[in-house]
C-alpha cells in the first residue's frame, strides 16, 4: 500500500497544543493511521536534561509560560541562543592579560593627564607611583569588569 502525504487541519485542540512550526511537518496515512514525520534536517533525537527542585521548576515554567512555550521548547531556545553567542563564554589567559594591560595603560593615562591639566607638574616619581598602582590592581579590575559584562552591570 503506497504512503501519501495527509493534508493536517488544525483543530481548535490542536492548535492549543501545537504551535506554528507543527504545521510544517508532513503526516502520511499508513494503514488508516497518521504518522507525523519530520524532514530529516529537523529531527531531534538526543536529549539535553537537568534536576531541578520544585521551585526552580516553578520558575523555569512560568518563564516559558510567559513566552507562551512549552518548558522544553523553552529550553530548547534558551540553551541554542547561548550555544550560539559568546555569551558565557569564559575569557582565556591571553584575553584577560590584554585586558588587564589596557585597563592598566587606561589608568596611567587618565591619571597623569587629570594631573597635567590641573597644572601640576608630574614628577618621575610620581608617574612610577602611578604606574604601580595600576598594575596592582590590574587583574583585579579585569575580574570585576569580567563579572559585570556577564551579569550586565548588575550585582
């Protein structure tokens, strides 16, 4: 018995339960039963899971909620968007060194020029100082601006 595709009209079930992107796939009728079928490039089969306590779960599925997904479709986009983006990405040794470097550089310069254009003379002394003090806290400024840009700016 050959298969041929069904043409799938949406009830007003179906469409509390399905979202768009469901009227995409292809429903073949196999000996009195439709058999959803998704093309090839499409197919899902690994699964991606996590525990969570009941109050995360609340949290997480009011989120999706809100969206108007399902918690797994949800997740799914969640996950893929950071996945796709240098979000979260951790900074290497290199990148946090040429920061550091920066910043450290940005410090020495700001400060002299505030005392230049307050008239005062800068001494050699005065710029070594400088020059110390920027590069003691280097790293430590890089890890707070590290921590602000994942976060947003926000604590």
């Amino acid at each position: 018995m050959p298969v041929r595709p069904v043409n799938f009209r949406r009830s007003t079930l179906t469409s509390l339960f399905c979202s768009l992107r469901f009227e995409r796939m292809v429903f073949f009728k196999v000996r009195s039963q439709e058999i959803l079928v998704m093309p090839t490039n499409q197919l899902r089969n690994r699964t991606v899971g996590s525990k969570m306590t009941e109050s995360e779960y609340e949290k997480l599925a009011a989120l999706a909620e809100r969206e108007g997904l399902t918690l797994g479709e949800w997740c799914r986009s969640v996950l893929l968007a950071r996945a796709n983006t240098n979000e979260g990405k951790k900074a290497n040794a290199t990148d946090q060194t040429l920061l550091a470097e920066v910043m450290a550089l940005r410090t020495i310069l700001l400060n002299a020029l505030f005392t230049l254009a307050q008239g005062a003379v800068l001494t050699t002394k005065e710029l070594d100082r400088l020059i110390e003090r920027a590069d003691g806290e280097r790293f430590d400024r890089v890890r707070e601006r590290l921590a602000e840009a994942v976060t947003g700016g926000r604590s």
